[in-house]
C-alpha cells in the first residue's frame, strides 16, 4: 500500500512526525500549516488522503473540509484537540471519513491512515515494497512493530519502538529531547524530558555491546542524540 498523503497540520513538530511516520510506512507526503494551503494543494496534488487538523489557521479544519467534499471524494480523517461530541458529529456530517482526538500514538495514527485507504479504494500501485527502515545495523519494521539489531529481535517498549523509528528514518540527524518527547506522544503520556534520557538508555542496553561506550546511539553534548548510520 502506498499513497500520496496531504497533512495539514499548523504543529510543525506534529507535522514533522506525521510525515517521517507516513515516509517509514512507504507513503508520500505534503505538508502544509494552514487551511488555504491545504486546498491549494489538495487541488493541485490531487491526494489520495488529506490528514486534516480542525484548529488550522486561515481556514479551519471544518471550513476545509465543507471544501474539500464539495469539490472532491477524497478521503479525510481529521485530527483534534476538542474530542466533545459536537464537533464529532460535525466533522462526520461534513464527510470526514475518521476522526482522532489528540494526543494519539503514530502506530495509531499509522493504522486508521491504512484502514481509511483501504476503504477508499483510492490506493495506488505499491512503489516500495520494503517498509523496513535499517540504520547502524538496526532494522525497524513499522508494519510488523519489530526491531532486530544484527538480526537478533529486539523486545521494545512503545515509546522505545517510535524513539527508534524516529532516528533509523533520519540516521545522522541529532535529535533533541523535546523532539523524542512529541515522538512518544500518545505511548508514554506521562513522560517527560528526562524521561527520554532513561529510554536511550534502555535502548542502549539493548543494541549496544558496551552501553557505557555506544558506538549506534550516540550523544551528541547540549544537544541531544543520534543514530550513527554506520554498523555498530
């Protein structure tokens, strides 16, 4: 399964996750940050689905939506902070094919983005077989949830799978801990920023041959981590 994917969501960071998640899973994607942009694109690109936040600047959510089902059948599923039962009703009125409140986990997410295609019909020809992103001799399988390191399964918490989805899509990339902290929104709810130091560490005791000296997750000083792209 593989498709063209339109994000409008005015989080960059929200954003930013949304599309490596959707990248891993094999899809394409566009993403804009207002509600103009949104339709400008959505007729433009023609996408095969648009994830739709409702509090959008410029246009909002619903106003884009009314849009977007008067002049095209493409699929929506809308994104939301307000989970009262109102704008639920409102947002299916106007067509929106599913509906997740925040915070919610990109597996989730992930998930309903597959079953809404499935649905649609729309999905085009799989151009990329291999979903597995692979990075410092680590493989992460987004569809299955399983990670190996040298090819040993590796057992992972949630928010220990999307912190290393996260850098095995980007290896090289330093990530900060507030970035690896909205990685783990909807799996560790209660976490904080020190809370992503402890899960680096867990990974570390899990990839590493000397989790006091890694050579796979590194740290990268007053900033925060990477994965080294070469083999551990």
């Amino acid at each position: 399964m593989c498709a063209h994917v339109l994000v409008a969501e005015d989080d960059e960071m929200q954003a930013e996750l949304i599309r490596r998640s959707l990248l891993a899973e094999g899809h394409t994607a566009t993403v804009v940050h207002d509600g103009r942009a949104a339709l400008d694109a959505a007729r433009r690109l023609r996408p095969d689905l648009v994830v739709l936040d409702l509090m959008l600047p410029v246009i909002d959510g619903f106003g884009v939506c009314r849009v977007l089902r008067r002049d095209d059948d493409v699929p929506v599923l809308m994104l939301t902070a307000r989970a009262t039962e109102d704008d639920l009703l409102l947002g299916l009125e106007l067509g929106a094919d599913d509906y997740m409140t925040k915070p919610y986990s990109p597996r989730e997410l992930m998930a309903r983005i597959r079953t809404v295609l499935r649905r649609s019909g729309r999905v085009v020809v799989d151009r990329r077989e291999d979903p597995v992103v692979r990075a410092g001799g680590i493989t992460v399988d987004p569809v299955r949830h399983e990670v190996r390191c040298d090819g040993v399964p590796v057992e992972c918490t949630p928010a220990e799978f999307e912190i290393l989805l996260a850098m095995a899509t980007e290896p090289e990339r330093v990530f900060s801990r507030r970035q690896l902290l909205e990685v783990t929104r909807g799996t560790d709810r209660s976490s904080t920023e020190r809370a992503v130091d402890v899960h680096i560490m867990n990974l570390r005791r899990k990839t590493e041959t000397d989790p006091r000296r890694p050579v796979r997750l590194l740290t990268v000083f007053g900033v925060g981590y990477k994965l080294s792209g070469g083999r551990g």
